[in-house]
C-alpha cells in the first residue's frame, strides 16, 4: 500500500471504496493516510482541527464508522477507552509499550498464526487473526526508529507475510489500486 497520498489521490481511493468524497471525508482520509499510523478519534480531532478546517465531533465519528465498515483504516480496539483506526490496512500484530501507550506494528510472518483448527470450534470461519503484546523498552531514545522500521516492514513485506500466513484475513490485501471507478 501507498502513503502519503495527495487529496486527488485520497479522493479516487473513497471513491473506489465506494465513498462520496465529501471535504471533509477527503480531510480525515488525507490526515491518515500521511503515513502508517495509530491514531484515537479524538487525536484525528485535535489534529484536524489543528493543521485543517474546523471538522465537528460528529463529523469525526460517522466518518470513522464508514472508513472502518468501507476498510479505509482498521479498527484496533484494545479496551473500551482505547479505540485506535490504524491506516495501514496490511494485517499485522501490535506491540503495546505500557509506560508510553505507543503502538508498535508486528509483522505478521514473524509470530506464526495458532492452530486453530486444533481448538475444535467447529466451522467458525476466523475473519482475521490479531495479536495484541505488552511490554517495555528499557531505553527509549530508540523508540522512533524502531517504530518506523517496524512499520516499513510491515508495509514492504506485509502481502507477502499475509499470503504465507494462508489466512482469509478479511482484510482487502494490496496495494490500492487509485484508478477512479466513478462514471
Ligand atoms: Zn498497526
């Protein structure tokens, strides 16, 4: 998949995605997908509001709920008060710093995915696997480096290691292709 994409370029992705892309739909979009990110909807708020056009609460919201049922970001929802839409929409895992709250992508080749079909659940169709681990850096100088590496990692080789995990993800794979559909 591709970052940093322009507002033309945002534009014919909803529009593939089946999106009316209204301003501020475009806005939201634009903002997420400046790089591989995790980001809470009141930090999309804050941000928008910041560097954009003013943007409602709401506006914020129902835009989130349609990019998430359209698979425009990834929904991460870690507990109850910690909903994150992640724009890489490549499937991987997630490292959880617990003294910063910073969020670490996993490859997914890199931790094999669980025999599932060993925990006898009968024809459940698993839609995606997502491991969520904790832990900590005993040094953080080198945090922002090892998160954008991780990052890149998932986004070069993130086909490949969803292809190899042999899992129906659920989760469209590939790069989005930005050709408009619209007639
Ligand atoms: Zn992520």
């Amino acid at each position: 998949m591709k970052f940093r994409l322009n507002k033309r370029e945002v534009t014919d992705l909803l529009k593939e995605k089946g999106i009316n892309p209204t301003a501020q739909r475009v806005e939201i979009a634009h903002l997420l997908y400046q790089k591989p990110q995790h980001l809470s909807a009141d930090e999309i708020l804050s941000l928008l509001n910041a560097e954009y056009e003013q943007v409602s609460q709401a506006t914020v919201y129902n835009t989130l709920k349609l990019f998430v049922d359209k698979k425009v970001v990834r929904e991460l929802i870690f507990s109850s008060d910690r909903i994150y839409y992640d724009s890489n929409t490549i499937p991987h895992h997630h490292f959880v710093d617990i003294d910063t709250g910073r969020i670490f992508d996993i490859p997914l080749c890199i931790i094999p995915v669980p025999e599932l079909d060993r925990l006898n659940m009968g024809d459940a169709q698993i839609l995606e696997t997502t491991l969520v681990l904790r832990g900590r850096f005993p040094h953080r100088e080198t945090h922002v480096q090892i998160q954008n590496d991780l990052s890149d990692h998932v986004v070069k080789n993130g086909e490949r290691c969803a292809r190899e995990s042999g899992m129906n993800t659920g989760i469209e794979i590939g790069q989005p292709s930005l050709k408009s559909t619209a007639s």
